[in-house]
C-alpha cells in the first residue's frame, strides 16, 4: 500500500491532536458510528425524511465536536438531501459515511 493510500485510508481526530486525554470520549464517538449508520440506513429504508435530517444532523455537529470535520461535511450534505426528500446519491453518501468510520477507527488505533 503507497503512503498516499494509507494516510487517506486513516481519519484522525483533530480533538485529539490538541487534547489526548478525551481519547476515551472521542473512541466512545467513533465505536458508535457503525450504529448510528445502521440507524440512518434503517430510516432510509422506511424513508423517515424528517428522522434521517434530525440523525444527520446530530451527527454533523457531533462529527465536528469530536474533530472530524470530514464527517460533519458529509452529514452536512446528507441533511441538506433529506430535508428536501432527495434520494440521488444517498447510497453514495452512505458508503462514504461508512468509509470514513472505518477510517476514524484506523486513526484511533494508530494513537
């Protein structure tokens, strides 16, 4: 693997660069995000607009509050496209979303 590949395969948290001790908050954040996906997934499914917004949402400012501003960008996103009840590209945005949690755990481990 390029360096190139592994640096963008690993998200770390901008919190924890300038405060290590919340390694404990931020890892409890991270560990949560395959469940908070699965929740998004599941009222995507029963296409709940107003839910997901609110999910999203949360998770943008939870995203940004924990240092990962790419995370909180992309629910940005994925709360604009529910409120207005668009579907195009949510699977996208769902996959990517589940990179970057798969990404902010690889950030956690190398810590």
């Amino acid at each position: 693997m390029s360096d190139k590949s592994e640096r963008s395969s690993r998200l770390e948290s901008q919190l924890l660069r300038s405060d290590p001790e919340l390694r404990d908050v931020v890892e409890e954040f991270v560990v949560g995000l395959q469940e908070r996906l699965a929740e998004l997934e599941r009222a995507y499914a029963a296409h709940q607009w107003d839910h997901l917004a609110a999910l999203a949402h949360r998770l943008k400012g939870a995203g940004g509050s924990y240092g990962y501003p790419e995370i909180s960008a992309l629910c940005a996103e994925m709360e604009s496209a529910f409120k207005a009840q668009q579907a195009d590209g949510l699977r996208d945005r769902f996959e990517h979303l589940r990179r970057l949690a798969e990404a902010a755990a690889a950030g956690l481990r190398d810590v």
